[in-house]
C-alpha cells in the first residue's frame, strides 16, 4: 500500500486490533466482559446511547468504544440512576468534553 494513499473501507486483520470502533464483540461476550446482561445492552440500544452493528445473521455486534460507554452507564445504574437518566448523563458529558476540545483547538480559553 502506498502511504499516502487511503487505506480500504474495512480494516485489515492487524488494523482490527487498533481500531476502537471495530464491531469485534458479540452480544453475549460483551455481557459478560461488562458483568452484566444481554438486556442491558438491549436497553442501551433502545435508550439511543449504543447502536451495534449487526452481523449478516442480525446479530449485534460491539466495539470497543461503545463497551466503553455501556460501562460508564453501568457503574451510573450500579449508584442508583435509571438507565434512561444514566444515557442522557453520558451523552451530555460526551457533548462537553466534544466542546471543550474545539474551544481548545481554535485557542480559545474557557478558564477565564
């Protein structure tokens, strides 16, 4: 491959292993990395938060960032906020952090 030039739509084998947003988990392992059930994941995904994407077979699959999200929603539940409420949480620091990047990319200073 030619270094400037881009690279396929899909990831090589070894670029999987990089690449966060990578649907590499099915339903029942990311459940079980998280410690927690398949209908909780099903919840987020009705919530909005996570969108899997889905096998050929229809199965969802989860990538790395999205178990990411779905633990942050997870420990939020776990101190009592409905799952709903805990999405929304997520979303709104997600939109933050976003914000606060740009400001500091154009130079500006929220500090002030």
């Amino acid at each position: 491959m030619i270094p400037d030039q881009e690279g396929p739509a899909t990831p090589s084998g070894a670029d999987k292993f990089d690449d966060e947003n990578y649907p590499g988990y099915t339903m029942g392992r990311a459940a079980d990395m998280l410690g927690t059930t398949q209908g909780f994941l099903r919840s987020l995904d009705e919530a909005g938060l996570i969108t899997p994407q889905r096998s050929a077979g229809g199965h969802r699959r989860y990538s790395r960032h999205q178990l990411r999200l779905a633990t942050r929603v997870r420990e939020l539940v776990d101190q009592g906020t409905a799952i709903d409420a805990a999405c929304r949480i997520i979303t709104l620091e997600d939109q933050l952090h976003e914000a606060q990047r740009l400001n500091q990319a154009q130079g500006l200073n929220t500090d002030d």
